[in-house]
C-alpha cells in the first residue's frame, strides 16, 4: 500500500515537472504586434468600424447553411427507407427535395448565386 503512494506521488512529482518545463520552453520573448492584435472577417481592427458590409457575403453562408441542414435531413430518410411504407416514403422524398428545387430556383432567379454582380 505504501508503495502505491509512493508511485503515485512520483509519477504526480514527474508530470508537474514537465508541465513546468513546456510551459516555460514555449512561451515566446518577442511580442509580434500583428499577433496579439484581434483578427475578424479580414477586416483591419484598426479602422472604422462602419466601414459597409457585402451582403454577398452573408447571403452565401445562408444559402450554404440552408442546403448544409438539408443534407442532414436527407441522409436520415436513406436509412429509414427498408423501415417506412415505400409510398409514403417516395411522396414525403419527392416533396421534400421539390422545396429544395423551388429554392434554388428562387436563389437562381432572384440573382443571389451570380457573384460577379
């Protein structure tokens, strides 16, 4: 028993030295100003901060975001499949991937996927 302490207390004695010793080893002496300045969006912290904003930008993520949550949902109704009625199934399958079709047709028609605008 006296023993076990002791083992544990030098493996508990090696593993705070070590952490010791890599904290001081990777710590940095120069202080590098681009570093330790707040980086967001590309945009340089430095300036106003109303500079104006492409909504190009923020319409991408949302269309990413709508067809990266539908992946989500469609791989689910792959598995379900040897489960389900196949009709019920096919219907709820087409409709949903039809939402999908008239969305990308809205985004198309409404010009948010041409980024040369």
């Amino acid at each position: 028993m006296f023993s076990i302490i002791i083992i544990a207390s030098v493996i508990l004695l090696i593993t705070t030295i070590v952490m010791f010793l890599a904290s001081i080893l990777s710590k940095k002496a120069l202080i590098d100003r681009e570093k330790s300045s707040p980086f967001e969006c590309g945009f340089d912290p430095k300036s106003s901060s109303r500079l104006p904003f492409s909504l190009r930008f923020f319409l991408i993520t949302i269309i990413f975001l709508i067809f990266d949550v539908e992946i989500a949902l469609i791989l689910p109704m792959i598995i379900i499949l040897k489960y389900s009625n196949i009709m019920i199934w096919t219907i709820t399958s087409i409709i949903f991937i039809l939402i999908l079709l008239i969305g990308l047709y809205h985004e198309w028609n409404q010009g948010m996927l041409n980024w040369s605008n």
